[in-house]
C-alpha cells in the first residue's frame, strides 16, 4: 500500500504486547498457585473413561462410528470404550 498523502487510508498500528503479557498474567493469578496442568489431565482422562463406559450395543455402534469418521478421538487401548 502507497504512503503518499493522497491515501484514502491511514496507517494503524497498535502493539498489543503489553496487553497479551497482562492478560496471561491475569490467567495465570486466577488459576492460582495450587494449579496442577498434570492433574488436570488425568482427571479429564478419567472423565472421558466414565463417560464412555458400559455402552450398550447400540451405544457402542454409535461410538465407533464418531471414531471412524474422525468426529471423537480413538481411544489408547485399555480405555472403556475400547
């Protein structure tokens, strides 16, 4: 884009780097100290183990063909769907 003085268009330009610092900053206090991202996981691994455990058939069905079509994840082997 030409910067002559005839530009129906002005330049704008804003560094948002101070605001992005502040904000994960913000992210990071209301997480708190005793935050735990590891935990965090294995608590969703265990969730998603309830959620698809004791499928019936027609359940199971369903559930293998998300997985197939690539909508849900496959599950590692040992998992309650598998």
């Amino acid at each position: 884009m030409s910067q002559d003085s005839n530009s129906a268009y002005a330049v704008f330009e804003i560094d948002l780097t101070l605001e992005e610092t502040r904000r994960r900053a913000a992210v990071m206090t209301a997480l708190g100290a005793d935050w735990d991202p590891p935990a965090v996981m294995r608590g969703e691994e265990e969730a998603y183990d309830l959620l698809y455990s004791g499928l019936d058939e027609k359940q199971q069905e369903t559930y293998d063909m998300l997985v197939e079509a690539e909508i849900l994840p496959r599950r590692r082997s040992g998992h309650a769907a598998d």
